[in-house]
C-alpha cells in the first residue's frame, strides 16, 4: 500500500507542476509606464531600417523611458549609413552617458563635433546645425571634464559629476563701465 501511495504523490506532483508551467503572457520589455508611441516607432524602424531620423527618435525615446541599453542596441545594431548619421550619433553618444560609458560618449561626440564642424561655404554639412553643433561641444566639454577627473560613470559619483559639470559650463561675463 506505501508504494501506492508514493507513486500517487509523484503522478500528483507532477500534475501539479504540469498545470503551474501553462503558457505565460509576454510581459513588456519596458514596463507599463512606457510610452504608447515605442511600439509604432519600432515598427516603423523594423520596416524602415535605413531611415536615421526614426531610428534616432526611437533611440531617443528608450533614453527617454530610462532605457540607455536598448539605445546602444539599437544604433549599433543599425545598418552603417545610419550610424554613420550626425544626430544618431549624438543620441549613441547621450546613451552611452547614461549607461555609465563616458569615454565611449566621448569618442562618439567628438565625431560628431568633427563632422559637423566643416561648415564650408556657409552650408552645413547633412544632419548637421547650429543647436546640434553647441550641444555636442557643450557635452564634450562636461565629459572631457569628467574624465579628467576620473569619473566613467557619473551616477556613482554625484559629487565630483557635479563639480565637473559646473566647471564645464562656468561662463564669465564682462562688464564696461
């Protein structure tokens, strides 16, 4: 009667396993508080693979729902001519800030500060203007600072990050009397 009973136990327990390992619901990849607008960026950059200015704008939108990873995925996965474009790059170069790389992000924005600073004849050059050209230098300056002083992630070290960026961004102003 004991072998029975063992042998019940097993054939329930594995039922019981059996039924607990029914299919499970996809879960999202970015949580409920993500946009509505990231699954019709996606599909719009899976069908348009070439297009940089949706793949910067879905880059972005990861930053922007605190996901710097699957921006990096997503330009480096990219096919090169879109990596290759001056606003993906500055979007790659923010990512990689926020995923504690700021010697990675400094490579990339001095790329950009590179290609966008040949302004010949008055034009600039494509992907490239003005606001694009002061960010990049505005960040190279905070990131060469930083890593002046050692810090490759600046969220584990909020107070020299704070330091280095104000002396980045210090202006002096000139007063005639």
């Amino acid at each position: 009667m004991g072998l029975r009973a063992y042998a019940a136990a097993v054939v329930g327990a594995a039922g019981a396993l059996w039924l607990m390992s029914g299919t499970a619901r996809e879960h999202p990849l970015l949580g409920s508080e993500a946009p509505q607008s990231i699954g019709a960026l996606e599909a719009r950059v899976a069908s348009r693979p070439n297009d940089a200015r949706e793949t910067q704008a879905l880059a972005q939108q990861y930053l922007d729902a605190r996901q710097p990873g699957l921006a990096i995925v997503l330009v480096e996965g990219a096919p090169e001519s879109v990596r290759d474009d001056v606003r993906v790059q500055h979007v790659l170069a923010r990512a990689l800030i926020d995923a504690g790389r700021n010697g990675g992000a400094l490579a990339v924005e001095t790329q950009v500060l590179e290609a966008c600073g040949a302004v010949v004849d008055g034009q600039w050059p494509p992907g490239c203007d003005a606001v694009l050209l002061a960010s990049a230098m505005r960040r190279t300056d905070i990131l060469r600072e930083l890593l002046a002083r050692g810090v490759e992630d600046a969220r584990a070290h909020p107070e020299t990050s704070l330091a280095s960026y104000l002396i980045a961004t210090r202006q002096a102003r000139v007063a005639l009397e």
